[in-house]
C-alpha cells in the first residue's frame, strides 16, 4: 500500500499493529547534530499512555520508547532514527467475538475489503496503538522545531457540548483528564463522560492546536501548501472527520472586510492586527501563530447493541466486549500536537532552498 | 520549492501564472487506452471561465485547452498528458497599485517573505487562474472514474447565511448562476451577494461534493487514508480554510450510538443504513458514496479601503482597484469537483496492487 | 506510468512525442532569484539540434525553447519552470512501414507489450527527442550551480574503437563533429563513421563526464548515493547500456593499496593524491571532480536488412527507410552532460538541511 | 537526509548503524496475501553473514531476522513489515585509532563533512551492516516474483584478473566460498585472494545477476526505466563502481547489425534470438531474461600502511588494525541479487495500471 511514510525532507515510516510483537517508526531526514534522548521522546510518548485515568482504556501498557540508530554520543547522526515499543500487555484469543463480524465504525470491513482477510486482533493496524510511532517521531520534530525556538502546544477545546471558553494557558491542558485546558471546565465534561457511559454509549470532542510565531514563507504555493499538508497530516488520525484552519467553517458566514487581516508593523516586522486565517496566507505562514482544529468523533466501540453483518454475509447485531475509551479526544491531544510539530519541521527543512540567498548562506566560504 | 506535483501513481504538476503566457498541466501515469479528446476537458474549463455571470470578475478569457502530448488516435498513450492554457487578456502594466503594497488576505507579503521578490500581476502564481492546471487534470480523472462507471459532482451549499435545504439534484448547480442547485434558493444568495457588493464587500460560502457509491477499499490505511488526501486536496485550493467528511464537524457533538453507520445486507452487498461516515473508514472507501464539504472565504480582493504595509515596511492604506469577484465560490465548484475526482483516480490505481489476488488477476495468462 | 520525474527537490517532468505538436519539461523547485533567460537554455538546446554535420540525421529542426513561466523580469520566481519547444518538421504519414512491424533494438515491442498499443510515428515518446526535455532542464541546473561556481563538461571519449588519448581541453569537444575534444582523434572516428556508413550500418561509443572540483558531502549515503542517482540519470538516456564513476570497471582489476586515493592535506584542504573513486565515497562527494562515463549503444535504425516479426506475430524482414545517425553519441554529448548537473543540483539542494550549523545559518536571525 | 528509502509501490526504508543495538527494514506497499515467515528471509541473510569462509571478516554475528509487523497467520497483511537484527558481537572501544584519522577509500570524511561528526564504530551507516536491511527488503521481493514464476540469481564473475568462462548453473555459486559457479575456477579465485592477503592487500571483482524470463512491459519510459533503476539499485551498493547492462561496456565498440536483437516467432510468443540488451529494450521488459553486472572495487580497509589525513587537518600514516575481508564480492553477491529482485518486484506492481484493460480486470464484476 506503501501509505506508512509521511514528509518529503524529514520523512517517517510508522509499522506495527496492535497485536504484534511491537511498534515503531523510522524518521529519516533528521538534521545531524540535534541533541536527543530516549527521555525527550518518552515525555510525549507518555502523554497517549492509556490507563492514566477513568476515561482511558486500562490496558496497562508501559509503552517504553527506544532509539535503535541514528543517535551517536546524544546527537543525531543524519542517519535514520529507528523508535520501538514492545507490546507487553497484549491478550490474543479475547477477539474471537469480533473476528467474524464487522464493528460499525471501525476498519473491519474496508481492510477486508480492500486486502482479503485482516489481522482481527484489537484492530490491528487500525488500532489507536498505531499513533505510538507519530508521537515518536513528533517528539524528534519538537527538538527540531525547539532550535529556532519555535514551540508547539495542542488542548481539548470541547468534549460533547462542553466547550473551553474565556482565557486558558494550553500548557494546563497537561493537568486535566480531559486535556481542557480549566479545571472547571473539565470537571462538567467529565460529567458529560461518565452520563455517557452510564448510558453504555461514548463522545466526541474538538482538539486545537496553537504554535509560537511562525518564521514566514513556510510552506509551498500549490499542492503543498502549509495548511493542505496540515490538514492530511490531521485527517489521518484514525476518528478525525473535520479540520479548520484559523476562523475555518466560520469564514463561509464572514464577509471580505471582516475575514481579512490588516498588516501593520510592530518593532520593525510585518505582523497583522487579528489572525483569522490562522497564521496561513495562500498556503505559506505569515509570520503569525498557527492555529488548527481537529473534530474527532465518539469512539466506535459502545457497550450498546448495534446490527451489523458477519464476514460471511448474514445480518447480526455485535456487543463489542470489555471496555472503552468513552472519548478518544483526551489522548488524542498529543497525537495532534506531534503531527502538526511533524509537518511543519518538514516545511522547515524544506524551505531551506527557497531562494539563492539561502543557497549562497550554505556554500559560500 | 518542488509543490506543483499532487499525485502518486496519477501525478499531476501544474505551471503557470496569472500574466504570463500561458498556465498548463502534465498529468502522469493515466492508464493507456482511455478514450480522450479535448472537448472532454473544455467541458470542465467552460465551468471555471471567468465572466459567465455578474458574480465574476468580467476578465474575458476564452480558457481553450490544447492537448500536446499523450494521446494518439483519439486515446491515451500511457506517456505524459500535456495541456495548455494561452492566456490571451492579460494585461500587465495596471498593477502598479499592489506591486509596492502587500494586500490583506492574499499571498503578497508571504510569497515575498520565502522567496525575496515576487511577480506582482494579477497575484501571480497564487492567482486563481492557477486553478486551471486542476481543472484539465481532473477532467482526465473524470475519464478514469467513468471506465468503472464513478460520478463525482459538487454543488454550492452555501452563500454567506443562505444554505441549501430540502431534496436537489446535484447536476441543477450547473443551471444556476451561484452553483446552488435550487433555483429559489440561489435567488436568495444572488440577493445577498449584491448587498454585499453594494457593501463594496464580499462573501464566503460552502462547496459539497458527492459521488456515486465507490469500490470498497480505495486509501491507505495510514498517512494516505482516502479523507487524509482528499482534505489535502481540497485545502490546497486557494480560500479554502475548512475541510469536513461526512457528518464532518457534527461528529463532535454526536455520540457513538448515532454516529456508527450500522452494517446491512443489501442485494448481496454490505451496506450501511446511515452514512455519517461519508463513505470512509479507518481511511479506506467502504462502498457508500462519499461526501465531503469545503469552506470558502470571502474574497480577499474587495473595494473598501483597508489598513496595510508597503513591501518598504511603512503602514498605509490601500483601495484595490478593478472589479472583483464578489465571491469565489461559484467558480470553485469545478475546481472542488475535479481535485475529488483526481484524488479518487489516483487512490483507484495505487489500490490495483492492494493483494495477491490482483497480482495474479494481472499476470497469470 | 507516472515515471516522467526527475529529482527531489528539484524536479523535472518530461513531455512530448517525436510527432506531437511540441515537446517540454516543468522544472520545479528551483530557487528564486536566479538570472534565467531562453538564451540560458537555447545555448544547450543547439547543442543536441539534428541536422549539424553529416552524422547527424537531417531533420531540421530549429528547437526554439520558450519560458512559459517561472520566471520574471529576468529571474527565476521559485515557482515551476515550464519549457516548450515546438515540432515544426514532423512528416506523419511516413511511417506505414514500421507501424505493424517491430523494429529491432527500439522500443516498438515493448511499448506495445505495457500498453497496448503504441504511438508509431517517429519511436513517439521513445524517440531521441523526449531529450528535449532534459536538456532544457539541465540547462537551468547549470545556472544553479553556476552561482558556487561548479561547472560540468561531457565529452566524446570513444567512438567504436577509436579512442581519445593524451592530454585534452574538454571545451575542445565543441570544436569537432563527433565531440571528440582532439582535431586528429575526430577525425578518426570520422573515417570510422564513414566506413560503418558504407557498409548500412552504425557505431557505438563513449560519453565522458567531469565537473570542476564539487563541495564534499554531496549525495546521501545510502539508496541516493551520488552514484547511485547519476547512474539512474544516465541510464536512462536511451542507448546507455553501462555506466561507470571514477576507475569504473578497473577496480575489479585493481588492488586495495592501489585503488584507495590517499588523502593530503592541499592549502588547508583535505584532497586526495589521485582520484580513483571519480569524487564519490560512500556515496558522497570527497571534493574533487566527479568523473563519470556513460557507454551508448550504436543506433538500431540501419540501413541493412533485419529478421523481426510483425505485430500480428508473424516472423518477416525488415528495412528501416530513411536516413538515419550513424551514431547517436555526439548528439548525446549534451545529454549526458545536462543529466549530471540537473542531478548534482538537486543533490545540492538535498544537502543545505544536512547538519543543523545549516538550520540556524537559514533561520537565525 | 531522507535518502534511506527505495521503491515506489513497494518501498524499503532500511535503518541501523555497525555498532547500534541493531539494525533493520520496513518494506511497505507488499501484497496482502503473499506466505511469508522468518525462515524465508533468514535464508537470503545466512547467504551475507559474516564468517563463514577464510576470505570474510570472522566478527561472527548470528544476524537472525524478526518479522515484527505485516504478517498475519503466515501471509502479509498488506501493511508494513518491520524486520530487525540484532547486532550481538560488536566491540566498541576497539575504535580509538580510527577515530581521528579518516581511512583511504572509506566515507569517513565525507560523512563528517556533511554531517559535522559521525559515528566513527565501525563505518556506522557506512558500514556493510548495512546492507542487512537490503537483504531482509529483497527476500520479501522474491516471495512476490515468486508467485509468478520468476526466479533471480546472483553470481561472482571474476576475482581479480579470475573470471568464469564456460556453461555453468547460477546455483553452484552457493557451494564454493567465492560465489563463482565453478570449483575450478573458484580455486584459481582462492589462489589469488590468499596472495593478497599476503601482500596485505585486497582484490575487486565482479558480480553477474541473470532472471528467468520476465513478463514484457516492466519499467517506464523515461526517467523510471527498469535498467535506470537497477542501476540506481546496484551502484547503491557500497564499492559497487560501474554496472552494465546485457552487453553493457562491449557496446561501444559494436555495430548495429552485431548488436540488435533481432525479433522471432517462438511457441507463438514474440521473443529475440540473441540478448545483447539484457532483456530491457527503451527502458522495459522484452520478455527476455535480465542480465545485469556489477563491477566491486576492492576493500578498503588494508593491512598495508596508507597516507592520510587527521581530522585535525595534519598528514599522517595509518594502518587499519584488525582482519579484514580481503574482497568484498562474495558477501555481497546475495546483496545484488536481493537489490535486483527489489526492483523487479516493485516494477511489477507499477506496471500493474499501466493500460485500461488492466484496470477492467481488477475493478469489473
């Protein structure tokens, strides 16, 4: 399918399944002499744990990041990083339930369909085990991004009908179960939460992502502008259904005189008075903030009863067994966090060659 | 910057910019064999022509595609596609106004910012004339899709607060002058949009695009999931700042009991009864049609005076000069539709190769 | 097919058959702000025109390439590079004879074999004049490295088995029909020509290659080792059936102590005392000259009597009418020397993210 | 760098230093479907493993591969396989006098002047460990060739000035420890690799790759053509300096009449009676086998002692301690063959929608 590698200077290559022996990823592309160690990744790695609170999946699961090449005396190489979790706490032989019948919302039926059989075993390589490799190799884009002091943050921003409202500081998203960034806010999503799993049933919720000011002209005019690989890079996170740059949706109801962002000076630099278009401008950054949404769907595994059919063609209804996430939103923060650090440390790197002046900067003696 | 190129088996690479000679396309990797004629592809150029109705900019271009390469005897060679574009009424020399002053919401100060300097006419390469390329590459992705019997259509769904509603047929956007494919209901836009030229203002909108049910299976499970593409696609057209599938931004507020799209028998085939989905999961087609929506922004170009900077980095004012286009909706619709097609054409052929049984299907004699 | 690219970040796509209405190349991603005029690329474009000597064939062809975009007010804007250069002698109608008759040694049987048909008239896209395309973007890669300083010089080396010797200014190689840079030795493999002529038939020959002395670090070291893409550059010329770097086949000959080129320090350079390995270690570039060779096949058209079958598989002769090269290297000369540059750009461009001293000498302010 | 990956249905991305905790390959893009376990991959690694005769390097590593990922009850899944060898035997430490001193012959200059530093334990990414991950990737390409019948073997032509000569089988290279086909000879070959090793010096030599006749239509055109990219695949191969292909550097001095391949009716099949152009004609399959070479230069590392530099910028003498291989080809043997199916396979599945009718074969009901 050849679909497991993202990125055009700074690539990565994800494997594994969530039944497997373990999961990885290789990121080639890396500029040598970035300092990094395994603790730099596991920080993020331990953020999509599961088992971290009520309303995450128990599979207890360490989820310890090792770094097989690329990292000589705390510096990378140049050459490609290698990143592997062992899987520790996977039980085959729960899954004979879900082997010969097709989960409503999930992949059971299209990797059927597409490939002739499937590895049935706890989604196998659908499974939310399969984000371990991109918020590894976000971790890496991160220190990438940390050199020109650029930093990236993501945070729930509602859950179900609760939504973040007033002032927050992203960074108190790290001290909520839900990733909203108030306490208090969180608390009434919480109590969203537990309503829905009294009822056997699961939410959805909305994840932002901010960034510190941008250096502009990141990002290519055409196919591969900022906010179209930014929106693939969302997109293919496994429940992700919408993606909004800066005013997004907003902007079909917004009138010219409205969505436009007058440029003024500040301290000798370009800079604009508002961000509606979210730090975007025909595709390359402005010089502003970024800031993207991703809207993430209720989880598909629900205690309820649900019709669907058999892989042999016959009407059934399917009790998914065990227990579920009751929301997908709260470890799927990092996961955002680390896809948008990803593209634009590509956007970085490729931006390097724009022009001839940069050219000259690099060979001339 | 190397972004000019979209594709993976099918490869698109667009050229050209709004004041110079000509604009064109290269399509790559399209299957020898397809019937293909240059009438096939005017057809979608006549749709994006500009001057059609009082909602568009009045530059008269006859917009007539040549085919230089890759078809013989009225069918595809299997060797690059190469199409042409003439512009014939372009006039430089009126653009002195912007050549000093980076307009809101355009590509001005950000093109400047990668690159060092810019063609200043008519927005250059991020003019939307670059749509064209697009375009006649999607009409050739639309001659793929029609081999296996796929439709693709898109339709306006919105003008500023002016939504479509009710039963439609999405082939009537092509009979109204707003691509709303309701007589009345376009009647109603028409009458916000000349308040807002009135306004000297301008208007965004929503683009949705439906297809025929599609083979289960097209995407890739992972980075290249088929809503992954498809949003890159879609985002990468000039104003678009939002992207959703199916129940798209909805699915936030859903719970998981309605969102899943419950699996049913039908005439032998899965089915689903619902298709909050839109037509994807886990990133792969699952047999439904699929749905997708593009949010548009208001036309940057508008006639009111707004705040600005020189490229001198002074600030200052600027009225922009000309008559514009009071929204670019309309006008996106072929646009939308074709980077659908393209990206469905594309994920058609990277799937040919999806399993063992296809292989042999090829070449056992 | 989608194999009409060329490059990482910057790219060519190819187009165009022998008897379409014109032929070309996009270059994209080349750096902004560099000086490019048609005059830039006609120098080499003449270079490769038929009908210049008597071993050439007599097609005229003036190959008038035009800039359709990429460039303004004399500069190059960062966005692609369409090149166009138009048929203006191509007799269709002529070719009856071979349009039902596989040609031995072209590419007749196996264009039919992938696609089912083929365009016949004049080879079509596997004609010598898809090199058009390359060259036209070599040409664009000269002015690239031109600003460091870099230059590449490809000469005749061999012709059947007259073989240039001694001493030689490669620039010599303009000077002579057979692109041999020595009068005597020329003249030579012209009495060679003559004879082969004579008796119906055709030669084959050498094209060698040398570059000033390039930046060490240069090419990437494992599947895109500077070798290893100038090797597929080349190969992929039509007739190059061997290509060798440095000693090239020698080393199998050679002994370690006598292979290995000692390294000296040279006015506080490292350099090496001989250069063996033709400029590359490890896949990267040492610093001195790349030295590179290319063998090219004589021309299958001849004048003599051939067995082949027809397209309806029947075994039968065949005589190819019409004048044809008698050796298709001097007019390849170009080629070759305009795949090295384009691929030792790209790789120039490839290296500016390398190491992170590059990141911070881009992006610090 | 973004240069470790191979392949575009097919990919490998191969990872790992000489003296890491391991190394290894994901190959994406397989065929769902296709058998595979650990033992059909170890084979292909037993054949490049280190110690197994007096003429490679006795560091005696067991190189057992792990299949981590993309398979399922003994078939592919059709997502990536991760494959991993450990490394058990290396000795850091022993590095001390290479550590500043950049060895003739070797990457150890040009990766610190890319990189700024490098992983100076045993060539690190430049070591031949790295050719494990190419191995691994090509074992899997075999299983797919497999299914359709086609078989590739690898074999030593020459050692030195001993080069094979007569009928032989392909398979005989696996019993004598020179991989040439022929005891003889292989004795004669011995005799001069024992006179090296005396002299404290090392031998080059040459590999020959053949196929069972492959499916007419593999490779594309132009950039992408089969023997473009087997070169690029071969030349990526450490010391691998020259490649030809069929008649390869002999072309030069043919002619026309000698050199094509003229065409013949064949059990109703389009076939040829010589096979000069190694089976590839315009860039494509003919139908006939492949014939490819590669020319190795010797080893590197040698006893004697060299003049070199520091990388402090001071002339200096070295002499590499330690045994070394005193020829590279016989390990490397399984290398080409694995690179040549890799590139085979993966050509085989873009040639897959190449025309129409393949199209209605996979996607008609």
């Amino acid at each position: 399918m050849a679909g497991s590698t993202f990125g055009t200077i700074l690539r990565v290559t994800t494997w594994g399944e969530s039944h497997g022996p373990a999961l990885g990823a290789v990121v080639d592309g890396c500029p040598a002499g970035i300092s990094l160690c395994e603790e730099d990744i596991q920080f993020y790695m331990n953020r999509r744990k599961p088992g971290q609170n009520p309303y995450t999946t128990p599979r207890s699961e360490s989820d310890r990041v090792e770094i097989l090449s690329g990292v000589f005396e705390g510096r990378t190489t140049g050459t490609p990083i290698s990143l592997i979790v062992h899987n520790t706490n996977q039980h085959s032989g729960d899954y004979s339930t879900i082997k010969d019948i097709y989960r409503p919302g999930h992949a059971d039926y299209t990797f059927d369909a597409k490939y002739g059989f499937r590895d049935y075993r706890g989604g196998g390589r659908s499974s939310g085990r399969e984000t371990i490799g991109r918020v590894a190799a976000g971790a890496i884009a991160m220190k990438i991004l940390a050199e020109i002091g650029i930093e990236v943050h993501a945070y729930t921003r509602s859950i179900g009908p609760v939504c973040l409202t007033g002032q927050f500081n992203p960074l108190d998203a790290l001290t909520t179960p839900t990733g909203i960034p108030n306490a208090e806010i969180s608390a009434s999503a919480e109590t969203y939460l537990r309503q829905c799993m009294t009822e056997r049933d699961s939410a959805g919720g909305v994840i932002e992502c901010i960034t510190s000011p941008l250096p502009a002209g990141l990002g290519e005019p055409v196919f591969d502008k900022a906010d179209a690989l930014l929106s693939q890079a969302l997109m293919s996170i496994g429940a992700v259904k919408a993606v909004e740059i800066g005013d997004g949706i907003q902007v079909s109801l917004s009138k010219g005189s409205q969505n436009n962002d007058s440029f003024v000076m500040q301290d000798g630099q370009v800079t604009t008075e508002t961000n509606h278009c979210g730090g975007i401008l025909g595709g390359m950054t402005n010089g502003s903030p970024l800031l993207i949404r991703a809207h993430v769907k209720p989880t598909p595994s629900i205690l309820a009863e649900q019709n669907t059919v058999t892989t042999a063609g016959e009407n059934t209804v399917i009790t998914i067994p065990g227990r579920h996430d009751p929301v997908i939103v709260p470890r799927a923060v990092v996961v955002v966090e680390c896809m948008v650090a990803f593209t634009l440390a590509d956007l970085l790197l490729r931006n390097m060659s724009a022009n001839v002046a940069s050219l000259h900067r690099i060979y001339d003696k």
